[in-house]
C-alpha cells in the first residue's frame, strides 16, 4: 500500500487548534442548545472550521465534498445495502428465527455475555460499519423480545465489533501496522486475541449495566416483524434457522476469505485470487449477501416477487436521514484531515522521553480525536513509529501494532461518521451517544493499553 501523500498545515498551528476546538464546541451547541438537525449542524461547523484555518473558499468546499462524496460512497453505500438487508431478514422471519433462538437459550443475564460473542465473531474480518448495518436488526429485535434494556444488547455487540476492528488482524488497521512497522502476523494476531478478550468483556457486558443506567431509551420502532405487530405467526412460513444464519455469516466468509488470500499469497496475480478479492471486497460481499437473501430468505419465507420488491423499497426511506448525517461527518473528518491537524498534534508529542508503546498509543489517540479516523490514525501512528521499531524485539513489535490499534479508537465523537451511525440507529440524544458509544470506545482504548503494558511485562 502506498504512503498516505504528506499534509501540510493550511495554517500557524495555534489558528489550527483553536479552529478544532471551536468547530467542536459550535457543534455541539447547535445540535444540543439550538436543536440544528445533525446534518446542517456539521456541514456549518465543517465549512467553519475550514475557514478559521485558513483554508481558501474554493479549497474548502472541495475538501467537504471528497469527504462527503468518499463516505457516501463507502460507508454510505454499505449502509443502504445493509438496510435493504435487514429489512428483508425482518420481513421473512429469517430474523425472528435468529432472535426466538438467541433468547430460547440464553437468560436475561446471560444475554449481554451472548451478544458480546455475537459481535465478536461477527466482527473478526468485517468493518464496524459493515457488522453493525448486518447486526442491528438483531439487536432491535432481540431487545424487543426479550424485555432486556436496549443498551445491555447494543453495547456488548458494539464492544465486540469494535474490539475486533482495532486489535486483531486480518482487519485493515492492524494489518497497516502490521505491514509498516514489520511485525509478525502470527504473534500480534495471538496477542490480539488475548488482549480483546477482557477488552470486550469490560466494554461490553460489564458496561453496559451502567450504559443502561445513562441511556434509558426505548427500543426504536425499525424492523418491526409480523409477530411485533401482533399478527398470528403460528402458522406463518419462515426461513431455517441455519438458512438465516448462513445469510448473515456469508459476508463474513466472503470477506475471510480476501484477508487470507492476501496472508497466503500476497503477490499473486492468478485468476483465484483476483476472484476471492473482488468478493471480497465490502460492497460485493454486501451485494451478494442481499442476492442470496432474496433467494433464500425469501423463498423460505414464502415471499413472491411483489412482497420482495415492496421489502426492498421501504428499507430505504427511514436510513435517509442516517445517511446525510453520516456523509456530513465524513465531511467534516475530511476537512480536519487537510488542514493539517493531525500533523500538528502528532509533532508535539514526537520528542517526548517517554515509553515506545505508550507513545504510538498517544500518537494515534491524537491524530483519532483530531481526524476522527481510526484508518488514518493508524497509517500516522504507524509511520512516524517505524524508526522506534526498528530497535524493538518481535514481541515488542507486534505489542507496539496492538498498542497503535488501541489508541486508535480511542474518544469517537462528532467528527467520526460511526459516531451519527450509532446515535441514529439506538435513537439516542448527543448527551446520551458521549455517554455510551464514546465512553464504550475509551474503555477498549484504555483496557488494550492496559493489556499491551502487561503483557510487555511478560514477553
């Protein structure tokens, strides 16, 4: 993978920084104090911070819309194939059998502990945005069911995903690090897993108790399925619970499969190859996944032609609003990016005396709050760490790739497009995101910090 191209500061780094910490604050304000709907809030607060720093107006605009444009067309467009998804499993009952199954074997108690595994796994070879889109109607739906606080469902799956995302390869970020600072795969992926097991358990289950507590919200009305709506299903056709299961794990599969194509046979060209990395890829693996629910969601839930079309068409209307807040806060993360921010953040830090592995932890905390991207936070991190690398045994190396991917998701906030993701699919104020999903995000920070400082003891 080639370097990220250098960013050079728009402006004195003081103008920067203020330029930040007021564009938060302004923010914040208008969606708290003034009610701005999140979209507006963050389109002005992005177009500002541009301008306080220095940007030309030009300049700015242009910065807003690649940002806008890339996150749409990433994350945005997973998003709606997700939501298509999701409403088609709702709609066929593939989605109850999940659910009735999850809650027939697990207590109340245990079913934080349930959905905390569910994530994990779910997560192991997916993005966050990807296993959440895959996830929430089961979230919903097993919140619903089962009595249980939305919360003590939702943060442990958040947990699991989002540990996964940061700790252990084949994900894109450790594989970055991975890569750049010349680690070995087997030695960080065995001290990844070791460290995001009491990660997830802390963050998730133990969490949630008192994410619960802050966030007492009700389970949003999406995904609502015949037995919801208190329709007999006694008798109502619906899809196996292995066929529904086998509709969720495909992506997971499709995109397991690219990750260890890439591990065994990096530099091949070979048709097999190029095959297993165009399915893949997020958007196809999604796209397939949708083609086989149609067929098999569908015929197991008795669905023709007609009911199909009408379940994919009402899937889109409710997720319009996620997707503009979510396309603004790539926006926004955008503009931060190219005014050199994170750069300016990152050189304060450099000539510090204090531990390696502490050190790329802060640096990519830094260049996350500023950026907002846990992607280029660890591509930062990574590279300015190559030199200290070099002098590193092996263990120290692969802790050095773990203590990077743990700062860096470290305090998601309004810059960050999964921050709107999981405030508007929850249905939950800003107060009460900060409370739960930022906080939740400190805590896999912190805890694999912590677990990367022990096991240095150790190795």
């Amino acid at each position: 993978m080639a370097d990220p191209a250098p960013v050079v500061p728009v402006g004195p780094d003081a103008q920067l920084i203020t330029a930040a910490v007021v564009g938060f604050a302004l923010i914040i304000v208008m969606i708290t104090w003034l009610k701005v709907h999140p979209f507006l809030a963050l389109t002005l607060g992005a177009l500002g911070v541009a301008a306080a720093a220095g940007m030309a107006p030009a300049q700015s605009l242009t910065s807003f819309a690649n940002g806008f444009g890339s996150t749409m067309g990433g994350v945005g467009v997973l998003i709606a194939l997700g939501a298509m998804y999701g409403k088609l499993l709702a709609d066929s009952g593939g989605a109850d059998r999940i659910v009735d199954t999850l809650v027939a074997r697990s207590t109340p108690r245990s079913l934080p502990w349930t959905m905390g595994l569910v994530g994990a796994v779910i997560g192991l070879p997916m993005f966050f945005e990807i296993g959440l889109v895959l996830l929430i109607p089961v979230i919903i739906l097993v919140a619903r069911r089962s009595g249980v606080a939305l919360m003590k469902i939702a943060i442990p799956t958040l947990a699991g995903l989002s540990a996964m995302h940061g700790l252990v390869p084949p994900h894109p970020g450790p594989l970055i690090a991975i890569d750049a600072l010349g680690a070995n795969l087997g030695l960080t992926l065995a001290f990844g897993v070791l460290i995001a097991i009491p990660t997830v358990i802390i963050a998730g289950p133990v969490f949630s108790g008192f994410a619960a507590k802050w966030a007492p919200v009700p389970v949003p009305d999406m995904f609502l399925t015949a037995e919801d709506k208190g329709e007999d299903v006694t008798q109502r056709p619906r899809p196996s619970f292995g066929a529904a299961l086998a509709s969720i794990l495909l992506p997971v599969v499709l995109m397991m499969g690219k990750a260890l194509a890439a591990i065994i046979a990096p530099e091949s060209t070979d048709l097999w190859k190029q095959t297993i990395d165009f399915a893949g890829t997020p958007t196809i693996a999604l796209l397939v996944t949708l083609i086989f629910g149609i067929f098999v969601l569908g015929a197991g839930g008795r669905m023709n032609r007609k009911t199909i079309a009408e379940s994919l068409e009402s899937s889109l209307p409710p997720i319009a609003g996620i997707l503009l807040i979510v396309g603004a806060g790539g926006a926004f993360k955008q503009v931060l990016i190219d005014t050199g921010i994170g750069e300016v953040i990152t050189r304060a830090v450099l000539d510090s005396g204090i531990s390696v592995l502490l050190l790329g932890w802060i640096v990519a905390v830094l260049v996350r709050v500023a950026t907002g991207s846990a992607t280029i936070a660890t591509i930062t991190a990574a590279g300015l760490m190559t030199s200290a690398a070099a002098t590193l045994s092996g263990p120290e190396v692969a802790l050095l790739v773990l203590a990077i991917g743990s700062g860096s998701v470290f305090l998601s906030h309004v810059n960050d497009a999964g921050f709107w993701l999981v405030k508007q699919y929850l249905g939950t104020n800003l107060p009460q995101t900060f409370k739960t999903w930022t906080v939740l995000e400190c805590l896999i920070s912190v805890t694999g910090l912590v677990g990367v400082l022990l096991l240095d003891l150790v190795v």
